[in-house]
C-alpha cells in the first residue's frame, strides 16, 4: 500500500471506456484524466494522475481488469502527468527528450509541487521517464498505433499522442475545456501557437480528443479553433471575451496575463521591426 494513512475512500475515479480499448478515468483534482490504451491484456498508460488514493484505486482497476502495464508516457514535466504506482510495475516510462530532461533537471520542485503529505515511495517514483522520439512498439497494446507530436508551447517538449487507428487525440495539457491556453513557464506565445499548428491535422481528423485536464470530447477542432481565437482576442487586447472557461476567477488571471504577455511582444517587435521606406 501507497498510502498506509488514506481516509475514507472518496469515489476514487473509475476507468471509463471512450472507445473501445480506450479507457479514461477523471481526478477530482483540476479534472486531470488518467489515459489506459488496452487490448484487453496489456496496457500502456498515459499520464496516470493523481492522488494517492486515486493513483491506489488506478493499480487495483488494472488488477481486476487482468491488464498488465507494458509502459507508461509522460505528456511534459509537470509533477501531476510524470506520476506512477508501485504496483503498476517496471515497464517503460517514457517522454520527449525534453520532459525527460526537465523532469530531471527540476526533480526537486517538482517533488515539491506534490505536497510534503504526498507518499515518499510515490514522490520518488515520480518522473522516472527515458526518452524516446518515437513510441517502441513493444509499448503499445495490439491494434494501436501511437504517433507522438511533439512541441513546445504548454511546456517545453510537450507531447500530445495521436491514434490513426482509433481517431483519438490524447492532447496532455492543450485543447482543454476548462483551462485557457497556458504558455507560461517559459512565457512563450509563438511557440505555444506552432504548439495549436502542430495538432491541427490531428484535431481535424479526431473523433475523440481526451484532454490532460477537462472532459473528454468529440469537437477537437473546434477546442483548437476556440484556443486560437482566444489567443488572437488576448493580442488585441479584448478585455472581456465571452469564452465560457473564464467564468473561472483562476483562468481570467491567466487570461490577463496572456494579454500583458500579448502587449510586451507586440511592443517589443515594434521597436525591433526595421523602419519601412517606400518603394
Ligand atoms: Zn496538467
């Protein structure tokens, strides 16, 4: 057992199958979803998150479903997508270059970031991940093919999987319902545009897009469509744009924080750009 002192449980999320052989469960923390891609044997499993509870509650579903993990991926460095359980065993844990380097290189606060009554076995097995440039196949459960986009914008390496097969987008931190764009550490809004470009053939095609945090959806180019427009309304300076996601206090910070991020590069490019002359 993770977590010897858990409390009563509290309806840990429970796997739920979006298509077939892939099954989602939700955290009651930020609705962060857990992504299994299964055959009905094996199992990779895509940013499991994130109490302790619910990360106990994820290994014991696994365990009644007969399904063994044969790896696990990371979507970028943040403490709650680089996760895992004891009992999920040594399989892979894989990630971008990047995320993997991060997860390294910022191992200390990113343990941090998982509280000090976080589990010591489950902080140290946080953000053990190797990386890959592309998924092994020895990874990836029978009748999936895992294509990995990877980019910068959310988080440097970001990565979001992409399945041909199943038409399922699982798009870690981007194309969220319930969070606005995030292009902060490094504050970089051209990088998290390329980021959108980079999944647009993907939405386009996706019958299902799975988000790192928010509800599962059918409408993938529409969420990009909707990021983009955001980001367009934050470079002009709109105050007050009617995207539901900023009833929530916390997003219309991060909302103006992209607008003065929006104002600086658009003052910053104007004092760099080259005088005109006329031709
Ligand atoms: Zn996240």
């Amino acid at each position: 057992m993770s977590s010897p002192n858990a409390q009563p449980p509290k309806a840990p999320a429970q796997l739920r199958e979006v298509t077939p052989g892939v099954l989602v469960a939700t955290s009651t923390i930020m609705a962060t979803n857990t992504t299994v891609l299964t055959d009905g044997h094996d199992a990779l499993l895509v940013d499991p998150s994130w109490t302790p509870d619910e990360l106990d509650s994820l290994a014991r579903q696994l365990r009644e479903r007969r399904l063994r993990v044969m790896g696990g991926f990371a979507t970028h460095a943040h403490h709650d997508h680089l996760l895992w359980h004891p009992d999920f065993g040594d399989a892979p844990r894989l990630a971008s270059p990047r995320t993997a380097a991060l997860a390294r290189e910022e191992r200390d606060g990113l343990q941090q970031a998982l509280g000090p009554s976080f589990p010591a076995d489950l902080k140290d097995l946080m953000g053990r991940v190797e990386p890959v440039e592309r998924m092994p196949t020895e990874c990836v459960p029978d009748g999936f093919t895992v294509e990995l986009l990877i980019h910068d914008g959310h988080a440097p390496g970001h990565t979001a999987l992409w399945l041909p097969r199943q038409a399922v987008l699982i798009a870690g931190d981007m194309l969220s319902d319930v969070e606005v764009p995030l292009p902060f550490w490094p504050d970089d809004l051209a990088a998290y545009r390329r980021g959108l470009a980079c999944l647009e053939q993907a939405a386009g095609a996706a019958g299902y897009v799975i988000p790192g945090h928010g509800s599962v959806s059918t409408d993938a180019a529409h969420r990009l469509l909707a990021d983009q427009i955001l980001l367009r309304e934050a470079e002009q300076g709109v105050a007050d744009p009617g995207d539901p996601r900023l009833t929530d206090p916390t997003m219309r910070d991060y909302y103006a924080r992209i607008r003065e991020m929006s104002s600086r590069q658009s003052a910053a490019g104007l004092a760099n750009d080259p005088p005109t002359t006329a031709t």
